[in-house]
C-alpha cells in the first residue's frame, strides 16, 4: 500500500506542477509561490478545524517546524535553475540530489529515521537508476547544476522534517505548519525577488479556475508524504515519487502541449528498472515486505 501511495503522490507532483506553472505564467514565481501557499493553508486549515485539532496545543522541538521554510528554498534553487538548463535537466539534478540524501538518511539514520542500510548486491539497481539520471541531462552549466542538486536534498530534508513532526502531532497538524510557515518566507522572498511582478493593486482573478488548485493538490502532496516517509525507506520513496511523476509527466505533456519526450522516457524506464531489481533483491534478503516496510 505505501508503494502505491508513493507513486500516487508522483502523479499528484505532476498535475500540481501543470496547475502551478499556469499560476506562475497568469502572475509570476514569487506571487504564485504566495497564492500557492494561501490557497494550501486555507484548505487545510479547514481539514484542521472538521477534524477539531488544535495545532497549537503541543509544543515540538523548533528545527521540526522548518520543513514548509526548506519547502520554500527548493522553489527558489529550481527558479534560479530554470533557463540555464531545460527542464529535463533540473528534473534528473533534482532526482540525483535526492537520491544521495535518501541513500544518505537510510545509511545513518539521519534525523532520527529508521536504518536502510545500502547492500553491495544492489550496485547494478543503483548503476541503471545513475544510467536513467544522466540520460536525461542534456546540457551542463555549474551553478544551475549545483542548485538543482541542493533543490533535491532541500526536498528530502522537507519531507522528512514534516513527517516527524507528524508523527508527534498528526499528519494535517504537520501539513498546516507547513503551509503556514511557507507562506511566511514566501512574502519576504517575493519582496526580494518578486519587485518586478504585478503589485496587489493590481491582481484579478483568471478565468482559468483550475490553475488556483495547485495549492490543494499541495495539500495532498504533504499528507500522503507524512504518511509514507516514516514507512519505506528514503531511497526508494525518491524513486517510486519520480517513477509516478514521470510518466505523467509525459502524458500530461503529450495532452497540453502535443510533444513528447523520447529522452524522459528512456530514463524514467531506466529507473523504474533499477529500482524493480533492488525491490526484487531486498525481496530475497526477507520474508516480509522489500525495504523493510510492512503494506
């Protein structure tokens, strides 16, 4: 089950990026970065009040709150990425960064998670997902480069702050602070970055409602994330995220804009092969569920 709600919160990543880039083209990054967070913390700070939690009652330790704020650096590293290598690019940087700090957290068992230990049998899993990556890099420049690997490391960090913060308070507790905290670096971000985008005074609604929901697809996101990270292990909730994200990032591709990636294709099979080999190893190795998580 926690496979299967790792690969649907891929699919969820790609239509949510689909309804933000329509938001970002309507307004600009930094102001959708803000709508985003607004229409995210509205929706679920209504979940928190139908389910009658009080976010505020319970007092963790303060680092667990960051993961909306590292959120929010992820944004801005793919921002400075994009233009100076194609989307594709920063997509597989992206996916290598996270990667390295899944493989990372599951060796040492880095902020508290459970160990996930790496075995030499699975080198051949790991050489065709690195085979995957580089297939879909197409175009080098260092500091693009560079931030989008952190943009990958960002995100694990993120996830992982907001799943332990989950599992001291619940998963719609942690999802709120992450909206909330979000947006609060995301308008000092915007008066930074944003001064050439449109002004308050000047905002109007589209007429493209649906480019409003990337924030309650968000939502969603952070829920299912809450819900897996502390289940399978780091690694292997990057791969099945990006295998989910992937593909329907091709078909979405093909139903907006009518083009298709042959490139993205081949990696995301590469991947998907790697990480079946590893599945089927750890499979082996026990008799309960592969990477030591029970469905």
């Amino acid at each position: 089950m926690y496979y299967f709600l790792s690969l649907l919160t891929g699919i969820l990543i790609s239509v949510m990026v689909a309804f933000n880039g329509g938001l970002t083209t309507q307004y600009g990054v930094y102001s959708a970065t803000i709508i985003v967070h607004i229409a995210g913390l509205i929706f679920i700070a209504f979940l928190v009040f139908i389910n009658r939690e009080r976010v505020f009652a319970k007092k963790c330790s303060w680092f667990l709150y960051l993961g909306g704020a590292i959120g929010v650096l992820t944004t801005v590293f793919n921002n400075m990425a994009f233009g100076s290598i194609s989307v594709s690019a920063i997509l597989a940087l992206g996916l290598f960064g996270q990667s390295v700090a899944g493989l990372l957290m599951d060796q040492y068992g880095l902020f508290n998670m459970p160990k996930h230990p790496f075995s030499k049998r699975k080198i051949l899993g790991l050489f065709l997902i690195i085979c995957g990556i580089v297939s879909m890099i197409n175009n080098f420049e260092i500091l693009a480069v560079v931030v989008s690997f952190i943009a990958g490391v960002t995100i694990v960090i993120s996830r992982t702050l907001n799943a332990k913060l989950a599992t001291l308070t619940s998963v719609r507790v942690s999802a709120f602070y992450n909206y909330l905290i979000g947006l609060g670096i995301s308008i000092p971000v915007f008066l930074i970055f944003g001064h050439n985008e449109i002004a308050l005074t000047e905002f109007t609604f589209s007429s493209n409602i649906y480019i409003y929901l990337g924030g309650i697809l968000g939502v969603g996101v952070v829920l299912l994330s809450n819900i897996v990270v502390v289940k399978i292990s780091s690694f292997y909730l990057t791969l099945l995220i990006f295998i989910g994200q992937v593909f329907s990032g091709i078909l979405i591709d093909v139903i907006i804009t009518h083009h298709f990636s042959a490139r993205i294709l081949i990696g995301g099979i590469l991947v998907s092969i790697g990480l079946c080999v590893n599945l089927m190893l750890d499979k082996r190795d026990m008799p309960g569920e592969p990477g030591q998580a029970n469905a």
